[in-house]
C-alpha cells in the first residue's frame, strides 16, 4: 500500500481550474519528480498538499490516514490542522527563512514551541518531560541536521550573511527538523545563480540516499533524471504523462511532453 | 537672574503638563493603534470599512478641532464634561492611535506572505506566527516612521493649549502678556532638549535592530 495517495485532486482559482483532477501515489522511500512549463500547476500541488490552499474536490491519504477530504475539511480544527500538517514539510523556491533569527534558531523555533506545547499538554515531547532535556534534544537534532547539509559551521550567522545556496540548505533542514514523512520542494533551485545550485541538488540527493520520501517539483530535467524514481509531466492542470525517467525523460510517449523536453534540450542539459 | 528661574521654574510646571500628555498618549495610542490596524486589516468587510472611514477622518482633520471636539461636544449634546486634560489626552490618543494604526499597518503589510506559510508548514499556530515571527520584523521596519510621528507628538502637546490646558506654550504666553517676550523663545529649548534625548534613543534602537537585514 502507498505512503501517499492522492486523490482526484481538483482546484481551481474563481473561474481558474488549475488542477483538474489530479492523482497519483507514492511509495515510502521514493522520490517524485514534477516537471511541467510554467503556469502548469506544480506549485498549486505542493500547496495544496501542504494545506496552504484548499482545493475543491478531492481526497490525500498518508500511511492509511484520510488527511484530507473536500467533503469534511471544513469540520476539520484548526489543532487537528495543524497536527496533520507535520506529515509534510515544504521547502519554497524563495527559502523563506526568518531573518531575525540565527539559522540555528531558524531550525529549533517549530520543534521548541511544539515541545512546549506538548509539554504542558501530556507531559512529553519525544521521551523529554522537561523542556530543559527537550531543548538539548533539539538542538542535538539541529547540529547533526547542519551538519547533514553542511553548514555546521554557519549555525550562529544570520539568513542575510548566507549565500543564496546555503540560506536553501538551512530550509532544508528547517523542513527536516520536524521529521515529515514526506519533503515536498518547489523549485528548490530556481532562485539561485547557476553556481549555487549544484550544492542543494546534492544535499538532496543524499537525502535519497537515506531514504527520504520526496515530492520534487523541479526545471533541472538532468536532476530530475537522476534522483527521481518516477517522474510526472504535468499540463494545463493535468497528469500529461508519468513514469520511470527512462520513460518520461528517454521516450516520451505525449507530444506534448516531448516539445516541453525539447525546449530543454535546446539550451543544452 | 531671579527673573530668569522665575520663568524657568513656571515653565517647567507646563512642561510637565506636555510631559504628562505625551507620556499617557503614547502608552495608550500604540495599543490603540494596533487593534485600529488590525480592524483596518480585517477580513470582515463592513467592519473595515467602518475603522478605515474613522482613520481617514481623523487623519483628514486638524488635531486642534478635535481638541475642540472632545472638550465642547459631549457638554453641548449630552450636558457631560471632561476636564481639561482628560479632554485632551482623548483627543491626542484618538488622533495618534490614528495615525499609529496606519504605520502598524504598513508594517505588518510589508511582511512577505511566505513568511506566514513557512511558519504554517512547521506547525506554527496562528498567533506564535504573529508574536515569533512576524511582530520582529515590523518593529524593525516601523522604527524610523514611529520616531517621526512620536517626534511630532512631543511638540503637538502644546496644541493641548487651545482648550486651555496649562502647558508650557501656556505659561510662556502669561509671561508675553505681562510685555516679558523671550519666555516664548525659550519654551523651543525645552521641546530640543526633549527630542534630542528621543532621537538618541531611537538611533539607539535602530541599531539595535540593524543585526540583520531585511
Ligand atoms: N492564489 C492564486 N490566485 C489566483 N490564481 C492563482 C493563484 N495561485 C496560482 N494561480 C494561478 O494558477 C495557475 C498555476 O500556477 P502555479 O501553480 O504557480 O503553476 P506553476 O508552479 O506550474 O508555474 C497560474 O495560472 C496562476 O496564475
Ligand atoms: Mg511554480
């Protein structure tokens, strides 16, 4: 049975249907790639997976647990939202990161207000019953987390000193820091020089290489080939094609696919 | 000199009054203020438009007519009156709330939205949001706007004046009748002393903010 099960997913923007229909699912341990032009939808999947829009119709299902539901989201708390949120992790095209806040402090802030939450509320967070043995975890966490993506040594600069690549690293592991079953990215690269860009593609893919289930939504087809298990092209709202990379990338079978591939193509991989 | 400490001490006594208004209507107008801006800011229409309408109005009008307001109205129309002071302190912390609420509001518009959704997708609650991640940075960016405005509340307290309550501008003005003129000149001392302290004070805070940028 899938980890993540996606739903006849449909959303639309006033008279703007952006996602028609939308399904696939996903296995523990794979990563997703999206691929698609510009204007397609990606990002409005992402978002909607991520409970940052809500869509119309449609169901998301992860490990088994109905997630969401159009039918009965609007019964759904605010509390409960945001317990089922923690299934996912997003990291933006922008980074996103809190500017007055070290990058240490940008990673322990969400797991140190959860920690005081549960605290107080059941008396534990992960094993922890005091938020002294709480925050010691977590900051454990954050300095192997860094150390993950290579910015150990940058733990007490501020996001305006970093470099575009490294202030993505630090989301990254912002995003990992609370330990979603599945790491969804939204252009991860897109906002950085083309020099930079190597560095987070490669945290990401030793990020595979542990096994982290991952949806991708990426314009680095190369990238896409490499690191994804199942690529999906998306159009107008719409699954166009999906399929291993030798399937997608190597023979499209939608014409449509193979003109967006070519554009690529024509700039050189 | 005895002259020179008579006039001094008098005027001292007045500018204890400005002192009062200015101390009581930034304490309540910057709390004020903030639930203006977020009324100004609200999702409910008919009560956006209601606060926007009142801001626009009492930022559209002098603050001297509506110390008039404050002071005549309610013992014109409901034969209730409030003190002197208590007239003008309503009337300056109406005025400034006004006047706060939009820089509050400025502020908090010019917090990109992705700083909200990366608070979400960690868990975040609305209101730790607000408090750990948005409330930093819009002190940060209101800092210059708010020395300005707190800058110009220091000398409007003298407007206070116009429904005669004692304040220094007052006093130095029972001096000019008596035919004795430098008091008058002498009263700009005190607003400069009193604002050089302030803007040693925020250039103070804006550094302390300037650890980051952004
Ligand atoms: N909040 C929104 N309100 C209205 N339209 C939106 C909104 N977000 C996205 N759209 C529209 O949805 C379409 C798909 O956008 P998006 O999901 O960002 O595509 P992609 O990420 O593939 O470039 C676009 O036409 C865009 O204008
Ligand atoms: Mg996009």
């Amino acid at each position: 049975m899938s980890m993540l099960q996606v739903e006849n997913i449909q959303k639309s923007f006033g008279k703007n249907e952006v996602l028609k229909n939308i399904s696939f699912s996903l296995d523990k341990g794979e990563v997703l790639a999206i691929i698609g032009s510009s204007g397609s939808g990606k990002t409005t999947l992402l978002r909607c997976i991520n409970f940052l829009e809500t869509p119309q119709q449609g169901k998301i299902t992860v490990n088994g647990n109905t997630l969401f539901d159009a039918e009965t989201f609007d019964k759904v708390s605010e509390r409960e939202l945001r317990r089922r949120r923690l299934h996912f992790g997003l990291v933006f095209q922008n980074f996103n990161l809190f500017p007055q806040y070290k990058v240490m402090e940008n990673i322990t802030l969400a797991p140190s207000l959860m920690a005081k939450e549960q605290i107080r509320e059941n008396g534990e967070y992960m094993g922890a019953k005091t938020m002294r043995q709480a925050q010691q975890a977590i900051r454990d966490e954050a300095d192997q987390l860094l150390r993950k993506v290579g910015l150990y040594e940058k733990r007490e600069s501020y996001p305006c000193d970093l470099s575009g690549g490294q202030q993505q690293r630090v989301a990254i592991a912002r995003a990992l820091a609370l330990n979603p079953d599945i790491l969804c990215f939204d252009e991860p690269t897109s906002a950085l020089d083309p020099e930079l860009t190597g560095e987070v593609l490669n945290v990401i893919k030793g990020l595979k290489s542990a096994n982290s289930t991952m949806i991708v939504v990426t314009h680095e087809i190369g990238f896409a080939h490499d690191v994804a298990d199942r690529i999906i092209f998306m159009d107008g709202g719409l699954i166009e094609e999906e399929g291993t990379p030798q399937q997608v990338i190597d023979n499209p079978q939608s014409a449509r696919t193979r003109e967006f591939l070519a554009r690529f193509n024509q700039f050189g991989d | 000199m005895d002259q020179f400490w008579n006039v001094t001490s008098e005027l001292l006594k007045g500018f204890g009054q400005n002192c009062t208004i200015f101390g009581l209507t930034l304490l309540m107008a910057i709390p004020l203020g903030l639930i203006i801006s977020f009324g100004s800011m609200s999702g409910i229409k008919p009560l956006k438009a209601v606060v926007r309408t009142f801001v626009w109005i009492i930022r559209g009008t002098p603050l001297m007519l509506q110390l008039f307001v404050v002071f005549y109205i309610p013992s014109l129309v409901w034969g209730i009156s409030f003190d002197r002071m208590t007239a003008a302190i309503i009337a300056f912390v109406i005025n400034y709330a006004a006047y706060f609420s939009e820089i509050f509001r400025g502020g908090i518009e010019s917090i990109p939205k992705g700083q909200y959704e990366a608070g979400q997708v960690l868990g975040m609650k609305k209101s730790q949001i607000f408090f750990k991640v948005v409330l930093m940075q819009v002190v940060k960016r209101i800092t210059a706007p708010m020395s300005n405005e707190i800058i110009t509340l220091v000398k409007d307290t003298s407007l206070a004046r116009v429904i005669m309550v004692p304040e220094m501008l007052k006093a130095a003005e029972r001096f000019t009748m008596q035919g004795l003129i430098w008091p008058l000149f002498y009263t700009g001392v005190f607003f400069l002393l009193f604002n050089g302290l302030l803007s040693l004070l925020f250039s103070y805070i804006e550094k302390k903010f300037n650890y980051y940028k952004g």
